[in-house]
C-alpha cells in the first residue's frame, strides 16, 4: 500500500488562458510508468521518468469534476469544461490528435470509464450557453460546465467502480483565469476515495504546468 505518499509528475505546457477552447489530455500506464501530456493534439514532452510504475487506483472511490474534495479549497476552477472523458486505457496519440481537432464527440465513442453526456449530462440550468467549442459542429442540446471559481462546489460527483492500472483523461477547457505567485493547484478532475485520501489528480498551476498526481492505491 502507499499510504499517504505523494506522486506528482508536472509538465510545462503552453498559456491556455486566452479565452479560447483548449483540449488537454493525460494518458498513464503503471505498466512502464509513463505519464503523457497533450495539449491541443501536441505531445508536450515526456521527461523521461517513470510515474507510479506498479501502481493501481482502487475502485469505490468518487470522481469530482473542478473541486478538490480532500481540502476544500476555496480555489476551484474557473472556466468552462466541456467533454470529459475518461478510459481505461492508453488511446493512441493518433486519436487523441483527432478528439484535439473537433470538440464534438459521438457519445458512443466516448469514455468507458467516465462518459461525457452519458456518466453525467449538464443540462442548460447548469451553463450560460451551449457548447460552442467548435461552432461547425455546435449541438444546442450539448452544454459546458461553467466553473465559478472562487467558493464553487462540485458540479458532478460520479462514482468510480473500477479499478485502473492505465487511463486517458481527455476533456476541453475555456478559461481567462490569471494565476498569482501563491496560486495552488486548481483542480479539473479528482478521484477521492475514503481511506486511501485521493487515488489519482489532475489539476493546472500557473499558466505553465499540468499536475498528474497519485497518492494512496495500491501496488
């Protein structure tokens, strides 16, 4: 077990706080180690370590989108989110340039692990406006998550029942959010689980970094 320790592979990425749409993916597999990190199709470098080689995120644990439920920060993300996915597996970068270049996804293909309008459907009451990160293929019926930042809660807390030695976390991200010196990490996508504290994280810092943390699990 690996209680209590700390896993944190950070990776330099691009600003993406222009206010435009941005896709960010993350792929991991314990196999070897590797931690991916994509942003806008691009692989953005792989430093040549190993992360949480030999390590596996239990299930029964609970996936919170934009909040961190371990410490409550009043720092959530600000932004918009809009078609996460999550599997479990590696995707190949290939698919993952593809997703990079549409924002629309067929809701067959998505996730099978979490599924963007399946595993949880925003509705219109939860946004200001349909999802607009492609206007080509805009769906009136598809909506973003529109975070609040400061003092916001969890906008879905979605149960994970399995457990995952390898995973691809894909989702887009609008956002005009200025970071300080001081500014911890924001979160986009925990999963937290009652006796192993948080099993897997992935959250931004700066306009610079993407974190992809794991504490707890097992190995």
């Amino acid at each position: 077990m690996l209680i209590g320790q700390l896993y944190d592979a950070v990776f330099p990425i691009p600003p993406i706080h222009d206010d435009h749409w941005h896709h960010v993916c993350t792929t991991w597999n314990s196999t070897n180690g590797h931690v991916n990190i994509f942003v806008d199709g691009a692989l953005r470098t792989y430093p040549g370590k190993s992360y949480f080689k030999g390590v596996k995120v239990i299930p029964n644990g609970t996936f919170t989108i934009g909040y961190h439920r371990i410490d409550e920060s009043e720092f959530g993300y600000s932004g918009k989110i809009s078609q996460l996915n999550v599997w479990n597996h590696v995707l190949p970068s290939n698919k993952i340039q593809a997703i990079a270049k549409n924002c629309t996804m067929d809701h067959s293909t998505g996730g099978n692990v979490l599924k963007w309008g399946l595993s949880f459907a925003p509705t219109e009451q939860d946004t200001a406006e349909p999802r607009a990160c492609s206007q080509r293929d805009q769906m009136e019926s598809d909506y973003d998550l529109n975070f609040p930042g400061q003092g916001t809660k969890p906008y879905a807390s979605l149960m994970l029942k399995q457990s995952l030695t390898k995973c691809t976390i894909s989702w887009w991200l609008k956002t005009t959010w200025i970071p300080t010196t001081d500014t911890p990490v924001i979160t986009i996508l925990s999963a937290y689980h009652s006796t192993e504290r948080d099993t897997l994280f992935v959250g931004i810092r700066s306009t610079s970094t993407i974190h992809f943390e794991q504490s707890g699990g097992e190995k």
